[in-house]
C-alpha cells in the first residue's frame, strides 16, 4: 500500500518557503479529508492546512521549527482501504510551476494597499496554481515569453505560409509599394516579367527594367519605356496629366510658330560659382545648382527684352508685357509633366530663388503640385540636361512666348584665348535652346534674349551691369 | 521612482485627483468601506468620508444615471462598474445620456463622468466577468474611450481623465491589477489621449491595448530570440485613437497586426486597420492582419486560455505577415 | 432595522413548534426528519465545495451557508411542474430538485456554464447577472398562463414559477421591472427573496429603508415576511403563495429574513465590513441546530438517526470530491458549436482554422493550470 504524501503548497506573498508552527495530528491519528493537520508560518500570519487525503497518519516528515520549500513532503497518510484514491489538490501540481512563477516576477502578489503582503486566499494574495486571488474565479497566472514548439515547416492557421494571391486574368499582381515605385519611375507595369512567388511582381523586377535610380526633379516626363517586344504591341490609355500635356502641346505647337536659337558657351565660371555659393555659409541651407543660375540670368536678361515675358492676345489683338517674371520650372512628377512657377522670380534675391526653387521641385517630386502653382506662368526653363542630352526644341507652355533648354553642363574642348596665343582646354561647356513665339519676338529680340542669358552664364559679373 | 501594483497606481491616482479637487466623488458597489473587489478603492473611504466615497445600491443604471445629475450639479463623478459584463444594464445611460447631453444641451450641459470598468479575461472566472466591450463604446459618438495597460500609465491616466471635461470610459485590465511597473510621480506624463510606441522594432508593427499590451512585448521579447524585430506600440487611447505614431511605424516597418481580447469581427482592430490601409497604402508589405476572440460568447474559465490570444497566436499572425 | 424582526416563524431558535394565526406548517415529523435530512446534506455540499474551491479545485463557490431553511423549506413546497428560476446560490433547491450536486459545480470549477437541462429539471440555470431571472420567470410565468395552467383546480396541472433572488437585487431595475409586469399581468409567480443582509459588503440599508417585503404592496400585490431560518415556516408560506399563484391569484413577494453567514465568495474578507459580533448572534439562530432540538425532543429520534445522516453526508462528499476533480475539462473546439441553433459557414471556417493551427503544436496543452 503506497503512502499518500502531502507536500507543502503554495502559500504566495512572494515566498518559496514556509515554517511548521505546529503539527495537530500525530502518527497513528486517523485523519479525515479537509481535517486540520499543521499550523504553518508566513510572513505575515498563521495559516492552517487542511489535509487532501483521509486515513492514518503514516509520518510526520518535518518537525516543528523547522522551514521548508513548497513541494516539500511534510506529512504521509496511508489512505484508509486499497480502493480510496485520495486525489492531489491542485495546489500540489501547480506547486513547481508556482515556485517557478514566483521567481519569474513581476506578478507576485502583493496588498494593493500597501501595508504588506496579503493572506494566501484573500483579494491579491496567493491562489492555487501560482495564480493570484480574484473574487470571481481562478485567478490570473503569470505567462512567459516563449514560444510553444510547433511540428515541422508549420501551416500557420491552415493556410500556406506563402500565402498564394489571386488576381482576375489580365491584372498585375503587385504590392502597394511596388505600384508606386512603378509609378515613380514611369514603369509600365503590364510591361514587367514578374519574378515573385505566384507571379507577384517585385521590387526588383521594376528596377531592373526601369534601369536607372529614381530620376531628380526637372526631367522632362514621357519616360516610360514601353519596350517593344517583337511581334507585338502595348497599349497605354490617354488619361489624366497625359492627356492634359497632349492638349496642350497641340494647342502651343500648332497655335504659336515656334522658332528655337541655339547658343554653346564656356560656363566655366558660372560651374565655379556655383561650387562658391555651395561653400558659402549663408547657402549651407538651400540647393544651388547651374539651374539656378540660369533662372537668375533669365530674370535679369527679361530685363532687357521684355518680349519673351509677355503673351500674345489674340482676341484682343494685344501683346502683353508682363511686368513680373513668374518663372516656371518644367518638372517630371509620379502623374506627369507639370510646370508650376515662381511668382515674381525676379524680385528674389539669389538665395530667396534657390529656396523657392528648392521646394517646388520638391512638391513637384511628391507629385503634389497643386493647379493654382501651374497659373500664370509668364516664362519657363525645361532642364534637359540631367539626361545628359545637349538640348532639344522645347515647346512653349502655351500663353507663353519664351522657353529656354538648358542642356547638359559637360567637359568638352574649347577654345581659349590666352597668353601663348589660342589653345584647346576643356572647359565647362553647355548649349542654351531657345524656342520663342515669332508673333511677339523677332529674330533680333530673341537673339539679344539668348546673347544676354549666354554671356551671364560664362560670365556672371556681367550681372553688375544690369 | 516607486514600483507599484496598476491596482495600487490607480488608488493613488484617484487620492491624488480626490486631493486635489473637493468635487471629484467615488461611487460603485463595494468601493466604500470594502474599498472595490480588487481594492483599487481601498482607504478612500476612511479619508475622504461616505460623501465622497459611496457605496451605491446594487443598480449599475442609478450609478450612472445618478452621476448624470450629480455632474449637472458640478460635481466630478468618478464611477465604478464592479465587472465589465455588469456595466449592461447602465448602457442606455451611457449611450442615451452620458454620450449625448453635452451635444444636445448645445454645450451647456457638460458631462465630467468617468465610468471606470475592469475589463477583459484571464482570471479565471465565472460568467460575465471577462467582458471586452470596448468598441461598442469606441462607436459610441460623444464618449472617450482609453484602455491602461500598466502602472505607470494607470496612475496618470486615472488624473487625466478625471480632470477631462469629456465623460471617459476608462478601462482597466482585470488581469494586470497585480502586475508592478516603475512609476515616478515627477515624470511630466504623456497627453491622456495618446498612443505610444513602447518597444522599438524594425520588421512588424504590433498594435495593442489593455491586457494584451503585455502579451505582445512578450511575443517580441520570443521573437527577437528568432531574430525578427517588432516594433509595439500602446494604442492607449481608443476613441479618439491616436494613429500618427502608427502610422509613422508602419511606414518603416511596412506590416502590421493589431492584438485584442474582444471579438475580431467588428472590434476596434477593424477600424484601426481601415485606417491603416486609407493613409499607409503605398508603405504596406502586407494585409493588415487582426488577432482576437472568435465570434462565440465568452468561454468558461477551464478553456479561457485557449480562447485569448496568446503569445503564440500574435506570432503566428506575425509570421504570417512577414510570409507575404 | 428591529433587534426582533416581525416575521412568520412556527419552529423557534430553539427548537419549540409556535403557532401562527395565518400559516400552519401541514406536514408530520417524518416529513420534518425528511427535510432535516436535505438540510444537512445541502450544508455538507457546501462545505465540501468550499474546501474544493481552497484547494484550487474550483475557481470559486458562492455559500449558502446559514440560508439552508429558506432553500429546502420553500424548495420542498413546490410540485414537480412547478418551475425555479434559482441566482447562483439556491444549491438546496437544486438538491430538491434532483441536480446532481455534482452538476452544480462544473460552472464553478469553469468546465461549461450550466449542465443540466432546466426544461426537463423545471429549474433554471445559475444566473449571475444580478436579477435578470427575475424576468425570465415573470415571462415564463406568462406562458404559464397561455397554456391555461392556472385555476384549473387540478393539483397537477396547475403551475407556479418561483423566482429566487437576494437582497441586493431588489436594488435592480430588472427585478422592480418584474414586479411591475407579474402584478399587471396578474402572473403566477412567487418572488423568493432570500434577505442575506449582505451584497457582498453592501448591508441591506444599503438598499431599503423599509422591510423589503413592504415593497410589494406599492406594486399591487401581497408582501410577507419569514423566518429565513425556520425551514417549517418557509415550508408553510411558500406553498401557500405557490397555491395563490396555481389557482390564478397572481404574486407573492417572500423575504426570507436570513443571513450569509459565509462570505460573498471563498476570497471575500468579511472581516474587512462587518462585525464578528453579528455572526455570533445569528449562530444561535443556526437554522439546522433547531431541527436537531426539536427531532431530538418531540420525535424521539435518537443519536442513530442522525449518525446516519452523518454518514449519508460522508460519503455525498466524497462522491462530490471525486466527481470534481474528476471532470473533464471540455476542448476549446467545442465552443464553435452551439452558438446558434446550426453553425453558421463562418464559425464553421473559424473553427476548422483554429483546429488547424492548434494541429500544427508539438503538444497540445489543457492550458489550464
């Protein structure tokens, strides 16, 4: 006949241990289920154990005075009759788990007023379990930060771990933040060979065919490479910006007969200029770039030819000079071509331009531009030259009657007057187109334009004498 | 700096507030002289007197109906509902009354109530005493609605909410009561109706409130054994939510899973993800996925812990998001 | 509140029969022997339950203890098709009611919420919002009436609903709400308010200033007081109200003044509200101890008849132990199903998607510890 053995539980406030006050039962005492057996000591308060088994106590394990860990063995019962299973309380089975819990912190119970430890039974004190006492139940229990172990490559909720996605026939499948890449770098997504799982369209897969990183403010739009694969077509719809871009070239191109005047200078000193203002403190906080030097130059050259800041009417069969230089920017944005301007460019001082262009081109790049920025535009500059393209024959925005092409700023040979008689350098060197309205602007007016913005460039003190 | 139970923060929050304003008054069954059932009341009574400290007939719908007039009559109401399955019965004093007055009386009539209920499961319990009613109060114009998941937060949210003129549903995690943060009572405390990031994180947002704020930094402290980042934020408040700093997470992080004890069918998740999708669109590597109960009542206590999310099922959600 | 309350008692504290000049307890000493033996065994169920719940074997037990005579009493009053709406106290009337004490704590130990069928037990489920049954039975009592069960003048065919509740939940709208309807309606049903004088700390002059059983005549219908301790008196009163009710005179409210004399539940502190003064007091009014006196001095029972009674009790609790920790603790799978009377498709997916993912752990934990 096996002795049933009573181990010591859970008595909470914190504590692993416990003292044997006093025993009430002595060896050969018959006990009986829930009978008070032993008077134990915590920090606080006696507690009297009521004993889970019935039948003859066998043995006294621990004696009085001494102090023990819960789970200890103190008292063995032989249970009356073979066929009376005495079932373990709970307190015994959470016993380990209990001590555990206790030293895994920070839920050991505690008298929410703050006067000390509260009794193993009442509100907060310790519960059976390792839990802590509640009115109502059970009790809460501590948890630990562990996974439980799962078999083999799991099915996390029954579905696959890579979930497969679903499209309708003819639509790309593509994550939110692959569309928009696309969309920034002009992708054509039904153009792109999808690499990703299920046919799910990457990151990469959009890169790749883009080529290039994400192009900077001022490029020109169109870039989107539909390439031509052999044998077949693409088909894009004409809607949005596209559509509007393509009115209104149509509207410019076949309205206002379009001549465009090259020049190709040395803007040696104007690249030196501009490496000057990066280095000056007072510009540590905006963008210089040649482009902005060029918006200087034509603000200034406007000056002197007022015909290429000026409209033709035709109802009213007036040209109209207009008094300030709201100078547009022809920028590339996620939805297109948009050209907003700087009102009164001319009135800004060369770091008030930078700034205000700094943030349109930024806004631009957000494709955030807004219609109100695109109004009364009176001249524009299309910076072709981030392409590394030499120039081009821009189209004027239509109302307008200048466009300057700036074109790439490169090393190229030149030739240079010096004191051992001519020599070939490399020099900075960059060719200007301008496109102006033959209805307002004469040949003279628009090479006197062109002449003027030319010699500010490659020589930007000539600035002094306007 | 003092490490305190959320149940004994929540005491000294309410001494401090009782403190500081003569018209802030205490009323619940059994918050007088038992001093609450889990004692976040205990003492009040003894120093600041049965005026101020009530203890009210057994009727949830004349605690709040009774706060109603007695906040007409300038008066800070502070009221316990002893269980969240209890608070029913009062529910159309809080939506017909409490919610609406300031609005109808044309902002003369303003409603300075706070309806503190202890919420949610895991302590084991008989029916109707593991309740998640949040979003049914989230949905409810005209209340405020915020969830403390420790301690520190407990302590000066309980103030915040006191002093707010709005009348606030102020939920407390019935399994935490006994859980112990660090509280420095000089700190300047975050606004009342904030979220906050309280684990940084690279590779998923984990989005919690109340008890299960704890499940989730557990299941990040799991996960970042297996070497993925989570990033956990404490909603804190959920009418009105604070998203911004969600937002600005997931849009490093790319994924997100919101984590509650309530139901996932029209829980404060759904909402919270709608959200997300509207001003993260472009940012989102994946579905916003949503941990929570499953559409059946509340189960009895011997199964409870396989009904609550636990640590395992928030990573799970967490692998299944990072798996897109 | 009188030191002496007036109420109905026909068995002193002392174990001597009075007389009262309304209600007369019908029964002979067999019966008496008959109820003291329900008495007895009702208390050893609570008791034993209450050890149970120390030991972490229930997460909580709401006792009786000290109301055993209002329950076996008004219980043992009522006709097989009569109907109980009980709160979550009433164990004695579960007992006359033939549930297995065993059923009565799966809801305790959170195994499910109510195992026995009330349909054909004609006793409800332990409800534990406080006062909603009050309704159910008002309403069940109004079925009653439809299905022509009152005033038929045949004793087994007529039938009265006793709902059971507390102090504390005379305080509810929902109970006053019955009030309302039961007295309008004229409905067959006995309110049975076991007056405690404790809503866990709350005491009764928390929630009346009047003598509870007053209420009812402000709601149009007869009011009594009895002695929640003298089972003979709740025998007699209650099957007097359950008669009104059966031939179709409409309500009765009983207080059964009694007191609790445990605590709300097994971790409440008692201590912390009330005084050890006012337990002693009402110990000698120990509603089993007067049946003991009286059997012992006017039945002529002897010492074998209650050691008989003791052992009856002995081996009911341990029946009670065993079949405690002996339940099954139910899978989690299980609450997909009984939502609605046919699963919807989409628990059905819940449910599948759950047993799946818990199929994907190495072993599958009774999460309960």
């Amino acid at each position: 006949m096996t002795l049933k053995e009573f181990k010591l539980p859970d008595v909470g406030e914190g504590l692993t241990e416990a003292e044997i006050v006093g025993w009430r039962v002595k060896p050969g005492d018959t006990v009986r289920v829930n009978d008070i057996v032993v008077e134990i000591e915590t920090a606080k308060s006696l507690v009297e154990l009521p004993c889970p088994y019935a039948g003859t106590v066998a043995d006294l394990l621990v004696a009085e005075g001494e102090t023990v860990l819960v789970g200890t063995p103190i008292i063995a019962v032989a249970p009356e009759g073979a066929d009376v299973p005495s079932p373990q309380p709970a307190a015994e089975a959470g016993v380990d788990e209990a001590a555990a819990a206790l030293a895994a912190q920070p839920s050991a119970p505690d008298d929410v007023a703050g006067d000390g430890v509260v009794e193993a039974g009442l509100i907060g004190g310790a519960a059976p379990g390792g839990r802590t006492s509640v009115l109502v139940g059970y009790g809460p229990r501590t948890t630990e930060a562990k996974r439980r172990p799962r078999k083999g490559a799991a099915a996390p909720d029954g579905e696959p771990l890579t979930p497969s996605p679903e499209g309708p026939a003819g639509r790309v499948l593509a994550k939110p933040p692959v569309r928009k890449l696309a969309k920034d770098l002009g992708v054509n997504l039904l153009a792109v060979t999808p690499s990703g799982l299920g046919g799910v369209i990457t990151r990469s897969d959009v890169e790749a065919l883009a080529g290039a990183p994400s192009p900077r403010a001022g490029t020109p739009p169109g870039t989107s490479a539909a390439p031509v694969r052999p044998g077949g077509e693409t088909r894009i719809p004409v809607k949005g910006v596209r559509k509007m871009t393509a009115e209104a070239m149509v509207r410019s191109a076949f309205t206002a007969p379009h001549v465009t005047e090259w020049l190709t200078l040395d803007v040696t000193r104007m690249v030196e200029l501009v490496e000057r203002l990066k280095a000056d403190r007072e510009f540590a906080d905006v963008r210089v770039s040649p482009l902005l030097v060029v918006a200087k130059a034509v603000c200034l050259a406007v000056r002197r030819t007022p015909e290429l800041n000026a409209t033709w009417d035709e109802s009213a069969q007036e040209i109209v000079l207009k008094h300030g230089v709201n100078l547009g920017i022809a920028a590339a944005t996620p939805r297109g071509l948009v050209v907003p301007n700087i009102v009164g460019a001319d009135a800004m001082g060369l770091h008030d331009l930078a700034a205000a262009l700094g943030e349109l081109v930024g806004i631009a790049r957000d494709g955030r531009t807004q219609p109100a920025q695109m109004a009364g535009g009176t001249f524009t500059i299309t910076n072709v030259g981030v392409f590394g393209v030499d120039a081009g024959t821009p189209i004027l925005n239509p109302g307008e009657t200048g466009i300057l092409a700036l074109g790439s700023v490169s090393r190229r040979p030149w030739v240079v007057d010096g004191p051992d008689g001519e020599q070939v350098v490399p020099r900075w060197v960059t060719t200007l187109a301008l496109s102006f309205d033959h209805r307002v602007v004469d040949g003279a007016q628009g090479s006197r334009f062109l002449a003027d913005v030319g010699r500010l460039l490659s020589d930007p003190a000539t600035a002094m004498l306007y | 700096m003092s490490t305190i139970t959320l149940a004994k923060a929540l005491n000294d929050g309410l001494r401090a507030s009782m403190e500081g304003d003569a018209k802030v008054v205490v009323m619940g069954e059994d918050v007088g002289k038992l001093g609450g059932v889990f004692r976040v009341t205990d003492g009040l009574q003894k120093d600041f007197g049965e005026d101020r400290v009530i203890d009210t007939p057994l009727s949830e719908s004349g605690i709040i109906g009774t706060a109603v007039g007695l906040a007409m009559r300038g008066y800070r109401p502070v009221c316990e509902i002893q269980f969240d399955g209890f608070v029913y019965p009062a529910y159309d004093q809080i939506v017909s009354q409490v919610a609406k007055l300031h609005f109808r009386s044309g902002g003369r009539l303003p409603m300075p109530i706070v309806i503190r209920i202890p919420f949610g499961g895991g302590i084991g319990a008989v029916e109707h005493h593991s309740e998640s009613p949040e979003a049914q109060f989230a949905h409810t114009a005209g209340l405020k609605v915020v969830a403390c998941s420790n301690a520190a937060d407990a302590y000066w949210m309980i103030q915040q909410a006191i002093a707010c003129d709005d009348p606030v549903v102020f939920l407390e995690p019935k399994r935490r009561y006994w859980e112990k943060a660090n509280l420095d009572r000089e700190a300047a405390p975050a606004p009342l109706l904030s979220s906050k990031v309280v684990r940084d994180g690279t590779d998923v947002t984990v989005l919690a409130y109340g008890p299960m704020v704890k499940t989730c930094l557990e299941s990040a402290i799991a996960a970042a054994e297996g070497g993925t980042s989570i990033e956990v934020i404490d909603l804190r408040t959920l009418s009105p939510l604070d998203l911004e700093p969600v937002y600005a997470s997931v849009r490093r992080t790319g994924r997100v899973v919101v984590v509650h004890e309530a139901v996932v069918n029209l829980g404060i998740g759904a909402e919270v993800a709608a959200r997300i999708t509207e001003q993260c669109f472009y940012a989102l590597e994946s579905p916003v996925l949503r941990v929570g109960g499953f559409d059946t009542p509340y189960p009895p206590s011997r199964i409870e812990e396989e009904y609550l999310p636990d640590l395992d099922r928030v990573l799970d959600a967490v692998d299944r998001s990072l798996a897109y | 509140m009188p030191e002496e309350p007036e109420f109905v008692q026909l068995l002193t504290p002392e174990g001597e029969r009075v007389e009262h000049p309304s209600f007369a307890f019908d029964g002979d000493d067999e019966m008496i022997a008959s109820m003291y033996r329900d008495l007895v065994l009702t208390r050893r169920i609570d008791t034993e339950a209450t050890a149970l719940q120390r030991q972490g074997e229930l997460g909580i037990w709401a006792s009786l203890l000290g109301q055993e005579a209002a329950q076996i009493g008004s219980a043992r009053a009522l006709r097989p098709q009569d109907f109980a709406f009980p709160t979550y106290r009433e164990h004695g009337v579960a007992w006359c009611k033939g549930i297995d004490p065993v059923a009565l704590l799966s809801l305790f130990r959170g195994v499910d919420q109510g195992s026995w069928n009330p349909l054909e037990t004609n006793f409800g489920l332990y409800t534990i919002v406080i006062g909603a049954q009050t309704l159910h039975a008002t309403g069940y009592a109004m079925g009653v009436q439809r299905d022509g069960a009152v005033g038929t003048g045949d004793d087994d065919r007529d039938t009265a609903v006793v709902a059971y509740f507390g102090d504390g939940a005379t305080s509810q709208g929902d109970v006053n709400e019955a009030f309302i309807w039961a007295s309008v309606f004229n409905a067959p049903v006995v309110f049975f308010c076991q007056n405690n004088q404790w809503a866990i700390s709350e005491p009764i002059d928390r929630q009346t200033r009047i003598p509870l059983y007053q209420r009812a005549s402000g709601f149009g219908f007869p009011g009594l007081r009895v002695d929640g301790n003298d089972v003979l008196a709740c025998h007699a009163v209650t099957k007097a109200a359950t008669q009104r009710a059966r031939e179709g005179s409409g309500p009765t409210l009983i207080e059964a003044f009694t007191y609790r004399m445990g605590a709300h539940t097994t971790s409440d502190d008692p201590t912390r509200y009330r005084l050890s003064g006012d337990l002693e007091h009402w110990k000698l009014k120990d509603p089993l101890a007067r049946v003991h006196a009286y059997l012992t001095r006017h039945a002529g029972l002897a010492e074998d008849f209650f050691a008989d009674i003791e052992a009856e009790s002995d081996v009911l609790a341990h029946r009670i132990r065993e079949g405690c920790v002996a339940m099954a603790d139910p899978h989690v799978l299980g609450i997909f199903d009984k939502v609605y009377a046919e699963q919807t498709e989409e628990l059905a997916a819940q449910q599948a998607g759950y047993a799946a993912y818990l199929d994907t752990f190495e072993t599958q934990t009774g999460a309960h510890a």
